[in-house]
C-alpha cells in the first residue's frame, strides 16, 4: 500500500485561512450588490397624497401652537374613497 501525503499543520492552516477569505469576500460582494437595489417605492394614489399633505400641515400647526399633548385625532370619511392606512402607516411610521 503506498504511503499518504502528509502535509503538515501550516499547510492546513493557510488552506482555512484562504477558504475564509474568499467566503468573506464572495459574502461582502453578494451584501454589496443587493444592497444598491433597495425595495422600489410603491407610488401613492393622489387622493392618498393629498390627504398625508393635509395631515403635516395640521401636524405643523399644532406644533406651531405649542400643543404639548402631543395627540392628535384625523377622521375622514368618504364614500368610495381610497383606503389610505396603509400609505399613512408607511409615511410616519415606515422606520418603526
């Protein structure tokens, strides 16, 4: 039977540490080109612009006013009109 090659520790060693290096770097390069793409944003129907509008102006008013509760009530009701809490949720509490 023939011998196997033996290699030693160093050998070993410097194999892992290029195997990792390339994992980091294929990994670093994967987080780069995914990350320049973020997730397009979804257009807001004009009803639903028009209304977030009107609630930061309300919003600066009270601000203005010195309202120091710092609670503010909207109501709008429409008949047929578009559904607008999702855009609203994602305009002022998107980063939540």
């Amino acid at each position: 039977m023939p011998k196997p090659i033996r290699t030693s520790r160093r050998t070993w060693v410097v194999g892992w540490v290029l195997l990792c290096g390339v994992g980091i770097a294929a990994t670093a390069a994967l987080d780069a080109t995914s990350a320049s793409d973020p997730h397009p944003e979804e257009s807001v129907s004009p009803e639903c612009a028009e209304y977030i509008a009107d609630i930061e102006s309300q919003l600066a008013k009270a601000k203005q006013q010195g309202s120091g509760d710092g609670v503010l009530a909207f109501s709008r009701s429409k008949v047929g009109a578009d559904d607008c809490s999702d855009e609203i949720r994602d305009h002022f509490g998107g980063d939540r």
